[in-house]
C-alpha cells in the first residue's frame, strides 16, 4: 500500500492530477453544463496547469518503472509531457471563439481533449505493449471525436477518414506485435531488450520490428500513409486542427523513440529505411504545400515535412538523434501553435481559408501579420528564428553518425530550400498590394496571447539555444 502511495505521489502525479480534473469536469457536464458552461475553459486551463506546475517545480520523480514495470517514468517522457500539456493550453485558448457556438456542449468538448492529453502522457511512458496500446487507442479515438464534435458535413468526412486510417493502421500495430509476442514471450519492452540484446535479429523479429513501426508511421502521417493527414485538418475546425498537428505527433513520436532504441537500434539496415523514408516525407510536404490555396490544408502539408525532420532525428539511433528530436519538438510546439494561431486571427479578419483573400493583409493588419511571418520563417527554418537552429542541431547529429549520414544531410538540405520557397510563397500573398481586405472583425484576446507569446518563443528559443540544447541532451539520456 506505501509503494502505490508513493508511486501515485511522486512518480504518476502530472497524469493523476489531471484524472481527477477529467472526473470534476465529467460531473460538470453532466450536472451543471448550462448554467456553469462560461466556466468550461477555465475549468480546463486549470486542469493543465496543475500538472504542468507538478512536473516543473521537480514533485514528480523520474527514473522508476510503476505498475508492474508497465509504465515508466524518465526524463524524456517528463519532457514531452510537459511539451504535450503545453500544446493543450494553446489548444483551450485558440477554443474560445467556438465556446459561444457550442455553448451547452462546451464542457464536453473539453473533456474529450484533457483524455486524449491524459492518453497522449501515459504514452510517452508506455513500457509495454498492453499499456502502450490502451494509451494509444484512446487518443486516437479522443481524436476522431474531436474531429467528429461539429454538426457538419466536412468534420464528419474527415472524422471517417480519421478513423479508417487509424483503424488500419492499428491492425497492423497489432499484426507486428502478435509476431513478437509470438517468438518471445515478452510484451515488456524492458524484458524484450534483454532478451535480444546482443544476439542476431531473426527475420521473424525484423519483421515484427516493421509492422510496428508502420503502424506507429500511420499515427503520425508520414510517408506513404499521409494521404489522410491534409484531409482531416482541412475538414477540421482551426482548434482541433492545431491540437493534432502536435500532441498526437508528440505521443506517436515519442513512443516510437522508445520502440526504436529497445528494438531496431541494432538494425542498419532499419536506419537506412528510415532515413529514406524520413526524407520522401519531407519532400512530400514540403512540394505538396507549394501548390495549396487553402490554408488549412497548407498547415497540413507542412506538418507532414515537419515529421518527416523529427523522423529523420529519430532515424539516427543516437542520443544526438533523440537531443536533435526533442529540440525540434520544443521548437516545433511553438512555431506550429503560431501559425495556427495567425490562421484563426486571419478569418476572423477577412472571413475566408483561401490564401489568395490575404492578399495585402499587412497593410490592414501589421502586428498580426509579422508575427505571422515570424512563425512562417521558424517553419522555413530562416535565422533569427529557433527553426534555422533546430535544422542546424539536427543535421550536425547526422554528420556525427559516419561517411552516410552526409548524402542524407546534401538531400535534407536541398528540400528545405523547397520549403523555404513553398513558405515565402504565402509571405509573398501577405505583402501584395494588389488587393488590400476589408476587416470583418478582430481576433478574440486569447487568441492574440497565443500568436504573440509563440512568436516571441521562437526568438527566445534562438537567443537561448544552448540552454534548451543542453536540456535536451539531459532529457536524451534518459529515454
């Protein structure tokens, strides 16, 4: 009973914290939706406060594995938590303009995204295959209902897609895992690595390695199972769609991190396969956002080249590689969220997701505007921005690996001019004076908060660059 005690006081307490908001606000909305409803976003901007001020004033210990080594605690799963409850808190506040439509269901519609964050934490601390599967369904299924919330025709479309995609892709998960239970035994990753390691990979075990790993690829839209990824946002409203272009990636990355390094780690040949994968998604994103018009299904494309920098981290099999990975994903978290941000702040000025109705837009709104173009900068990976030194951190860890990783990097670095192109496109758009928008209305202030605070991050980051390396690299030896 002391050790259940002390394991949900100082190792569960984030991931406890925020089960007993979920409760609270369950009996809110079951009782109290109506007249309590203005209360929702504050009730769920509290409910990630707490657990971010447990994990960062240091209550919550690290280093220990908790229920029967089911889950595990360390400081590479702190780190994201921390990153996964901070892209929740964006995600409430850019919700406060369509709080006033759903009124009533408010409470509900924020209870369905504090579970897909409470699943997207217990995730990133999975350490097997029951609990990682559990954790992974559910927000996936947290996601399809928030994509599903909206009575009309596109959320329902792109709900469905969710779901078959999802669907499919957790057959195959399951498909990998059946095999490898089979040849061992073993559904924890901890009695797995010691069961392999340093022993020939079987073909059995190679293949059951690549199952999972496509699965966990069709999670997270990387290529060739990205198809659904410009689909769903588009069909999306702008709060969800910023909320799955990063805690869901967030969670599938970070686990995959952990299948990688106890399983793959010592494959070649599955480095190999996944740079090359990494780089065909990159290319795919980047090539495919130049030719958008909506902006939207532009934000989509984008995040599927910015997996495809996170994959390439990850694809390294290096604390160098997982330190590369958890700066771009502090950096990604910020610039994302911005542009995200400036995307709801424009239509609510011009009323429209074509990119072609922004034209001249500077000139009606300014400060909007730069920061915008801030953001888009960090995503083109342009200096002065925490974008250009993320790419950098990234590709010197390539050059670490061998003579390999450098034909990667000459490649890596020839599309992120493609994507430097795809972004100045739509800055372009921004500063023609060929047709300058009427503005309908201004943006709600949360909304403004979260455009300007990560638009300062992502200088702040720059200016501060060895600190959060430095961090990241601490957080890497831990995975």
């Amino acid at each position: 009973m002391e050790l259940l005690l002390f394991e949900l006081k100082n190792v569960f307490l984030p991931e406890l914290t925020l089960l007993i908001a979920i409760a609270v606000i369950f009996v809110m909305e079951l009782f109290f939706s109506r007249p309590l409803y203005k209360m929702s976003s504050r009730s769920a901007l509290i409910s990630t406060i707490i657990p971010m001020l447990s994990i960062s004033t240091g209550i919550t210990h690290t280093g220990y594995s908790i229920f029967s080594e089911a889950y595990l605690q360390t400081n590479f799963s702190i780190v994201l938590k921390l990153l996964i409850l901070i892209g929740t808190f964006f995600s409430i506040l850019l919700s406060q303009n369509i709080v006033k439509k759903i009124r009533y269901r408010a409470f509900e519609y924020y209870l369905i995204m504090l579970i897909g964050t409470f699943s997207a934490m217990c995730l990133v601390s999975a350490n097997n295959f029951v609990s990682m599967f559990v954790a992974m369904e559910t927000l996936f299924v947290s996601c399809c209902m928030l994509i599903a919330f909206w009575n009309k025709y596109r959320p329902k479309e792109a709900a469905i897609k969710f779901l078959i995609n999802s669907a499919v892709a957790t057959a195959i998960f399951l498909f990998g895992v059946s095999i490898l239970y089979g040849i061992s035994g073993e559904i924890s990753f901890t009695m797995l690595n010691l069961h392999y390691y340093g022993q020939d990979s079987s073909v059995l075990f190679m293949l059951a390695s690549t199952f999972m790993i496509i699965g966990l690829m069709f999670k997270t839209g990387c290529v060739p199972f990205q198809r659904w990824v410009p689909d769903v946002y588009q069909g999306s409203p702008y709060p969800v769609g910023a909320y799955l272009s990063v805690i869901p990636k967030l969670a599938g990355f970070g686990i995959l991190a952990r299948v990688i390094g106890n399983f793959v780690a010592d494959m070649p040949l599955m480095q190999i396969v996944l740079s090359f994968i990494a780089i065909l998604t990159i290319a795919f994103g980047f090539l495919g956002a130049i030719k958008q018009t909506d902006i939207k299904r532009f934000f989509g494309y984008s995040s599927i080249a910015h997996c495809g920098f996170m994959l390439l981290a990850l694809s390294i099999f290096s604390v160098f590689g997982v330190a590369s990975f958890i700066y771009y994903a502090v950096v990604y978290l910020f610039m994302n969220f911005g542009a995200w941000a400036a995307g709801i702040t424009f239509v609510a000025c011009v009323g429209s997701d074509n990119i072609k109705d922004y034209q001249g837009i500077f000139y009606a709104r300014p400060y909007y505007t730069t920061a915008f173009v801030i953001c888009l900068m960090a995503l083109a990976g342009l200096p002065p921005t925490a974008g250009f030194l993320a790419k950098i951190f990234l590709f010197s860890s390539l050059t670490r690996m061998d003579l390999s990783g450098l034909p990667v990097v000459i490649i890596a670095i020839i599309l992120t001019v493609y994507g430097v192109f795809a972004y100045m496109n739509l800055i372009k758009v921004l500063f023609e004076k060929t047709k300058i928008p009427t503005v309908m209305t201004s943006p709600q202030m949360n909304t403004k908060i979260v455009l300007y605070f990560c638009t300062i991050m992502t200088i702040v980051t720059c200016l501060f660059a060895n600190q959060v390396v430095w961090c990241s690299m601490f957080a890497a030896l831990g995975i």
